[in-house]
C-alpha cells in the first residue's frame, strides 16, 4: 500500500507541469516555499523547523513538503506554503487591506487631441490595464457580502497572498521556552531555512501550461522588459499588480524623472551646440592661439623646481574646449535647471497624488504603519507601556536607551563622513605631489609628437585624470564598506516601525554618500585655484606643497572631467553590477539544471536557483537615481550635456531594472508605499542647494563674470569688445624676485628662455605689477570682478527662488479630477454601507416578524481586531 501511495507521487510529479503554483492536489495555490538542508548535526535547527511549522498550521496555514529526493540536487527540502480563506480574510481585516465594493463609474477624460502621434509608444490596453477600475474599501470580516466577491480563491491577488504570508512568518515563534525567539528573519540568519520566497507564476519566456496562471511575469517580460521595448511607456498598473505598490513606486518614479530628463537633455544640448557654433566669436580663445600675443606670453612655473617657464598658447586646445562649456548659454542653462527640478518635483507631487489614489493609496495613514511594528523592535524592547490610541501595552524603547543609541550612530556617521575627507585630502595631496613630477617627465614625452592629442596630454590633464580615478577607487571601496556598517548602526538604534527603519537608513547613507561622491567636485569647483597665492607669496598645504593653480583656460573644464569620470564611471560600474552578476551567478547555480525536463525542475526549484531581492535592494535603486539627479542639478553648470548622459543612462537603467526584477530575482514580497518617502524630502534639498552651486560655479568657476567686467568697465574701445581680455587677466611677476626654492632648476627650463632676454612671467589673477607703490597687492579690477560675483551671486538666487516659489505655488499637488473623484469615492462608501445596515436590518426584521422586542439591531461598526491575530490563532 505504502509502495503504491509512493508510485503514485512519483505519477503526480511527472505529469506535474514546471510552471505549476498549486500543491499536488491542483487547487491549493503556494503562496509562499521555505527550503532548508537537512545538516548531519542539525538538531536545533529541526526542533526549530519542527516548533515554527506546527505554530504555522495552528495559525490556519496550510504545509505540504517536498522530499530532498524530489528535489534537483537531492539535498534540499521544500515547505510550500498555502493560506486558506479565512486566514487571508482575517489579516486583510488586520493589515487595512482596500478591495473593491462598486464599479467606478465616473467617466473617463475626453481623449487627447491628436493623441494617435504617441500611438507608436503605446502598450495594449489588457497589458496596460489588466483588471477593472473599481472603488475600494477597507475589508472587514464581518460584512463579507458587502465586497465584490465572485471567487474566494481569486478575489486577493497573490501580491496580497504573500503580503500577509510573510506577516505571519515573520511574527511566528520558533521556540517553546522563549517567547521572544520569532520571526522568519531570524531563522534564514541561523541557517534553519536557507531560503523564503513567493513564487513566480511562469517562466519568464513562455506561458505557464496551466490555464488558471494569468503567466503575468511573462506578459511583463514580453512588454517591459526587452531592451527592444526601450521607447514603449511601462505597465505600472501590471508592475504594481505582480509586485506590490512599493516596487510600482518606484518604477513610476524612475519613468517620469526619465521623462522630464529629456526635456533637460534637450535644452541642455541647445546650449552645447551654441557653443560649438559660436566659435568664432572666442576671441580671448584666439589669442591665445596666436603667435603674436599667446605665443609671446611667458607663464610663471606652476611647480617649484622641477617646473619651467611656459608660454601662454600651450593651453590652446584647453581654452577651445573650455568655451564649449563656459560661455553665454552657461547662465542661462543654470537658471533653466534651476526651475527645472522645482517642475520636476511639482509634477511628480501630482503624478503620484494620481497613482495614490488609483492604486487604493489615498487613506494609507501613517498611523497604519506605525501600529505594525518592526519584529526585531518587539523582540529587542522588553519594557511595556500603554498605548494611548489602543489602550493595550506595547514595547518601547526608553528614553536613555535611544538618545545613548542615536548619539552612537551620529557619531559613527561623523567618523565616516571625516575619513571620506581625510581620503579627499589625500587625493590633493597626491595631485600636488605628483603634478612636478608628471611636468618633469612629460616634458621630452613621445606623446607631445603626436598629431591630435599630443597638445591635449600636459602634466595639468595626466594629473586630473589619474586623480580622478584613485578618487574613484576610493569612493567605490569606502561605498561598500559604508553599506555594511549604516546597515549594522541602524539595526543597533532598534527603529520602531518598516518605515522609520527606512528613513533613518536612507539618512545616513545618502550623508555619507553626498560627502563620498560630491566631495572631489566641490573642491574643484570652489577651492582649487582660489588659494594659491602669488608667485613671490604662494600657499603651500601642510607647508610642504604648493597649491594647485587653475589652467589660464579655467577650473571650469577640470570640474567637467572631475564630473564626467565620477558620474559615468559610477553609471557604468552600477549597470555592469545590476545585471552582469546576477546573470552570471543564476547561470553558475542552475548550470546543472538547463538541460533536466521540466517535470524533474519544478518552479520553485527554478525561483530557488535566482537571486534574492534583499530587504534594502529598492533602496539601493533609489539611492543609485538619486546621486545621479545630485550631479545633473549641482554642477550642471559645469557640464550643460549632463543631462542628456543621465537621460541615455537611465533608458538604459529602467530596462535593465525590469529585466532583473523579471528574469534575475525572486519575486519580492508585496509592500505597500504611497510615496517615495524621506526620497522626496532629501530631492527638495538637493533642488534648492543646486541653486546656490549652480549661482557660485557661474560666478567663481567659469569666467563668465570677469569677461563681462572687462567687456563693459575696461575695455579701451568705443563699444565693448573682448579684444585685449587675456592680457587683462594676466598679473605681471618679475622673474628677480622668485625666492631660491621657487625658483625653477636651469635644465627644466626650454630652450628659448635662454635664447630671449625675459625679465617678467605671468600668472592668472589680478594684481598691481612690480614698480607699483603697492606691488603685488590686488588691483581695483580684482574688487570691482569680486563685487559683480556677489552681486551676480544674489541676483540669481533671488531670481531662481522667487520663480521657484511661484511656480511651486501656482500647481497644485493633487489634480482637481483626482480630488472629485477621492470625495466620490468616500461618498460612495458611506452611501453604500449605509443602504447594506439597512438591508441587513430589514432582514433581521422580517425573520423575527412582528416580535420587534425581540431585535437586537447590529452594530456599525466592526468589532475590533487586535493587532496580535497570530498570537490570538495560536493560543
């Protein structure tokens, strides 16, 4: 008999199809699978495994285990998962759960006028919108035939299924004697399950055989995630469906920051090409150039010792490109991205206004999250007090406790933000140490033969660019390292709730990650160059190097490869990371299993060979887009094609996202977000700093200030002409006065010093020549330039701000048809909860007759559920 039962398994598993979600009996769905590896010399971990699965079923779920025989390497066991009807209808009750009561029947908008031109970026509508509008309200047990419920078995999503699994799991104990020993969380940590996971519901490439899978994973692969699919608007309705309103979120997100990327990509290119077509109106570029004027110009060593006099038109190439970047467009683009981001930010308000109430968000109230507290906080926090709200006790964390654990944290956080300075100090260190030494090799270098780039590689761009990518090395090593220890200080401080874990986490990172990305532009931008001294008085750093100084061409081209490296760099090692490990790691693990037939590699060994989508990977996304938006809005002065780099990149980002969620992990757990949280608070800062930078680049980094004091206060001409500027913008130095240990060695200077009688060099800043009565001190040019900088300065910013404002003020946050619809909706419920009290009345009336005495009417409200329903199933 036993024999038989066992041939009769092995029948079922054969003619059980791979893409199967159902236990054997065929109409249990799984809704959630735990693996575990029986261990030689694991048995705590069984009597853990054994006390957690029997509280499991005496909290209403149902278990059905697969046999390590059964399984491809012979060695893991496989717990699936079922959650009946009445154990989803009590936790929808708990959890809020919003379903649907009515058919919306408010018509949509009229169509678009000539909408059939974004037809060709269209997706079909079953794709787009794969189930009915309705209007929702919260679940309540009690009142059953209020919703729409056609079938038990369908009427929650299997997104909401293994939402509510895994609050079970993670609030389940796993231990007889001690009652605080809970949560699946714990046991994956000590190894007594290695893996939980919801199921897929098909293979990514093909429908799923069994005609009760809507094979939604293939759908979104067909129409989300090809790359060829880059240009086609994505299906955020069936992205939310499959994976929960937090993952939707953000894909929202990223799509319409993508979109408004274009518009700033576009602008942002204009003004490049106006630099390229204006080329011939660069006449300070030109006479550099020439061999009459920059050719005759001597130049003060940029080293002391082992840097030689140079003339001035060495640095042709360098003011060319420089232009292309620092003329007239540069202001103009700086106040465009200033107002920008605030239509960003203002639009995506009401874009997600709209999502949040499409997607049952609107009344998600913080107080919801905050009564479903974090495991590890009920497990960590042994004292009790009383909840105001609810009346019962709860854990919390005392005062004492939490300030000593917060004053930790901040003071790891300083520790860290220090040592990513101390690092950049490093960088510099090296760029004035090893700047004589590029300047003495590359003097007689092969490299200055060359036809095209051998003027572009002086001893100024091979220090730049290898600093910046040591600067690089070190923002990526420190990165990693960082992650681990935010993860580890934040786990310490014992946050209360999912969300305020999530906002103390993103804090933390995103300081440590403003100073380790931004750190090295902002010393470009507004430090290098600007404390240099003169030649008789220069500054060194730590008294033993001498500071940098800026090309004659500007700090502002350097700030554009310091920019160009960081921000493309991170790009490409992010995507390389996103989607190349992945892929190589699925394909090493299930190398053993692409050739077995499909009834011997079932579709949770399939979901179980992928990677794990952890707890934090959405938060790594954001944190990826947001230093992304960082580098387009506070140096974008700097780099007008910034924008469009980010807009490339993020195409390509968005595709890679999907193909990795889709093909690469297992699915996430369901969760629900109504906003993009503490992301939205931290962007609104970025956007009002970038206007200060943005203000102060113009003004200090480019030379935009200095040529218009020049055109409009000191050139000799009748009308304003740029004729004369270099000459200008050049201090004179006499060469006598050079201290010995600045002075440069005989052999590093070139042949036509000696050739020519020079008495005088010159270096970039404005001060009185020698033979003045104040020699060397700054002149009144130097005054006047500073006071149009500040002046500039102040003018923009109030500008921008006063624009900003206006335009934050001027649109709305939530679109009017959104709002009438909100008070439809709740309108509607009172409406209809009304009539169903009623009806349930007049029921209860006509079966006691005419007896009314005997009538006890029903209450309104629902009885409360405590929040502890586990506790309550288990006792």
């Amino acid at each position: 008999m036993m024999q038989h039962l066992i041939d009769g398994l092995e029948v079922d598993k054969q003619q059980q199809s791979k893409d199967s979600v159902y236990f054997r009996d065929g109409v249990r769905r799984i809704d959630f699978v735990l693996s575990y590896i029986d261990d030689k010399d694991g048995e705590k971990k069984q009597d853990r495994r054994k006390v957690f699965e029997a509280n499991l079923v005496a909290a209403g779920l149902e278990l059905e285990t697969e046999d390590k025989s059964e399984s491809e390497d012979g060695k893991t066991y496989f717990l699936k998962i079922h959650v009946p009807w009445e154990v989803l209808a009590t936790y929808a009750d708990v959890l809020k759960i919003k379903v649907p009561f009515k058919t919306n029947d408010i018509p949509d908008k009229k169509d678009v006028p000539m909408s059939w031109l974004c037809t060709p970026y269209r997706l079909p509508e079953h794709v787009m919108q794969p189930e009915p509008d309705y209007f929702t309200a919260t679940f309540d047990k009690s009142k059953i035939d209020f919703f729409l419920i056609e079938d038990k078995e369908t009427f929650f999503p299997p997104s909401t299924r293994n939402r509510i699994v895994y609050y079970i799991l993670s609030r389940c104990q796993y231990s007889k004697e001690d009652k605080d020993k809970k949560g699946i969380k714990r046991l994956l940590n000590n190894g007594t399950y290695i893996a939980a996971f919801p199921l897929h519901d098909s293979r990514y490439w093909t429908r799923s055989r069994d005609a009760n899978c809507d094979s939604e994973r293939y759908a979104l692969y067909k129409y989300w995630a090809r790359f060829s699919r880059f240009y086609k608007e994505q299906p955020l309705n069936l992205i939310r469906k499959y994976y929960g309103e937090k993952i939707g979120i953000y894909f929202a997100w990223l799509g319409f920051y993508t979109e408004m990327l274009s518009y700033a990509a576009v602008v942002g290119l204009l003004c490049f090409i106006y630099g390229v077509a204006s080329f011939d109106e660069n006449i300070w570029s030109k006479e550099i150039c020439n061999e009459t004027i920059g050719g005759q110009i001597v130049m003060c060593p940029l080293c002391d010792k082992k840097c030689g006099y140079w003339k001035l038109n060495t640095t042709c190439s360098s003011s060319w490109q420089s232009y292309l970047f620092d003329n007239t467009a540069t202001v103009f683009f700086a106040i465009f991205m200033g107002i920008w981001v605030t239509l960003f930010l203002e639009f995506w308000k009401r874009r997600q206004a709209r999502l949040e109430y499409e997607w049952d968000l609107v009344d998600m109230e913080e107080e919801q999250q905050q009564l479903q507290l974090r495991p590890e906080y009920e497990i960590k926090c042994t004292h009790r007090r009383r909840n105001r709200v609810t009346q019962e006790m709860e854990p919390y964390l005392p005062l004492t406790s939490k300030c000593a654990r917060s004053v930790l944290s901040g003071a790891t956080v300083l520790f860290w933000m220090c040592l990513i300075i101390a690092s950049i100090i490093g960088v510099i260190a090296y760029r004035l140490a090893v700047f004589a030494a590029f300047a003495s090799i590359m003097k007689d270098s092969p490299t200055n033969k060359l036809d095209v780039v051998g003027s572009l590689i002086t001893p100024q761009f091979a220090t730049s660019v290898t600093a910046s990518c040591i600067n690089f090395v070190i923002i990526m090593v420190l990165n990693f390292l960082y992650e681990r220890v935010a993860i580890k200080i934040t786990d310490m401080e014992v946050p209360k709730t999912h969300v305020e874990y999530e906002n103390k986490l993103t804090v933390k990172m995103f300081l440590f990650q403003f100073v380790n990305y931004y750190s090295s532009c902002f010393y470009v931008a507004f430090f290098k160059g600007k404390f240099v001294g003169y030649p008789g008085d220069y500054a060194y750093m730590f008294g033993k190097w001498r500071n940098e100084e800026c090309e004659p061409g500007g700090c502002l081209i350097e700030l554009t490869t310091q920019l160009v490296i960081v921000m493309v760099g991170k790009q490409v090692w992010g995507n390389i990371q996103e989607a190349l490990v992945p892929w190589l790691c699925n394909w090493w693990v299930s190398r053993n299993a692409r050739n077995h037939p499909e009834s011997l590699y079932s579709r949770w060994e399939q979901d179980h060979d992928l990677q794990t989508f952890g707890q934090l990977g959405l938060f790594y996304e954001y944190l990826e887009m947001v230093i992304q938006f960082g580098f387009i809005t506070l140096f974008v002065a700097s780099f007008p094609l910034a924008p469009l780099l980010a807009l490339m990149n993020n195409i390509l980002e968005v595709r890679v996202d999907a193909w990795k969620f889709t093909t690469q992990f297992r699915r996430p757990v369901a969760a629900k977000a109504h906003s993009i949280g503490a992301w939205d608070e931290i962007l609104n800062m970025i956007a009002v700093f970038s206007v200060v930078t943005n203000a102060f680049i113009v003004s200090f980094t480019s030379d935009m200030i200095p040529r218009l004091v020049y055109k409009y206060a000191y050139y000799q001409g009748a009308e304003g002409s740029m004729e004369g500027y270099i000459n200008s913008s050049l201090a004179v130095f006499n060469i006598t006065d050079f201290k010995p240990e600045n002075r440069p060695d005989d052999s590093e200077n070139p042949d036509w010093f000696f050739s020519s009688n020079i008495t005088t060099c010159r270096y970039r800043d404005y001060r009185n020549p020698p033979g003045h009565e104040k020699p060397y001190i700054h002149s009144m040019q130097f005054w006047h330039i500073l006071a149009a900088k500040l002046a500039f300065i102040i003018i923009m910013e109030h500008v921008v701000f006063v624009v900003k404002f206006f335009v934050a003020w001027l649109i709305p946050d939530v679109p009017s048809d959104v709002k009438a619809r909100i008070k439809r909706e709740r309108y509607l419920i009172q409406e209809y909860l009304h009539n169903y009290e009623l009806e349930k009345l007049k029921i209860q009336l006509s079966q006691n007759g005419p007896n009314i005495e005997q009538c006890t009417c029903p209450t309104t409200a629902a009885t409360p559920v405590k929040l502890e329903v586990l506790s309550d199933c288990l006792t």
